[in-house]
C-alpha cells in the first residue's frame, strides 16, 4: 500500500499542482514564487522525511497569498 496523493486545484487566482509520498526520503522540489515559502515546505519535507513536489501560479502581483 502506498501512501501517496496528487491535487491540482484551480481558482480564479491561482493553479496549484501538489504531490506527497510520506514514505518518501525528504526530498522536495517546491515553486511557489514565494521564496519563503519554499524554503519552508523544503525544510518540512526534509525534516519529516516525506517527499514533495509542488508549483503553484498566481497573482504574485497583487499580493503574495494570492
């Protein structure tokens, strides 16, 4: 049994693609077009050992939560 998921969700705002495997190794490849936000899903993948793999486009011009 795997133990995996896949989303891509679009609003009128924004298109997120994810994918987890929590019984990955750590690694992750993350593009939010927020840099902290990456470094901090990267440190949260690696230090809860799951692998994750995420882009994310939006609005980044109006604000960064959209």
């Amino acid at each position: 049994m795997t133990r995996t998921a896949t989303v891509d969700r679009q609003t009128r705002e924004t298109r997120v693609e994810v994918s987890v495997d929590l019984d990955g190794s750590g690694t992750a490849d993350v593009s939010t077009g927020v840099g902290f936000f990456d470094h901090l899903l990267g440190s949260l993948a690696h230090h809860a050992l799951f692998d994750l793999i995420g882009s994310v486009d939006g609005d980044l011009g109006v604000d960064d939560h959209h």
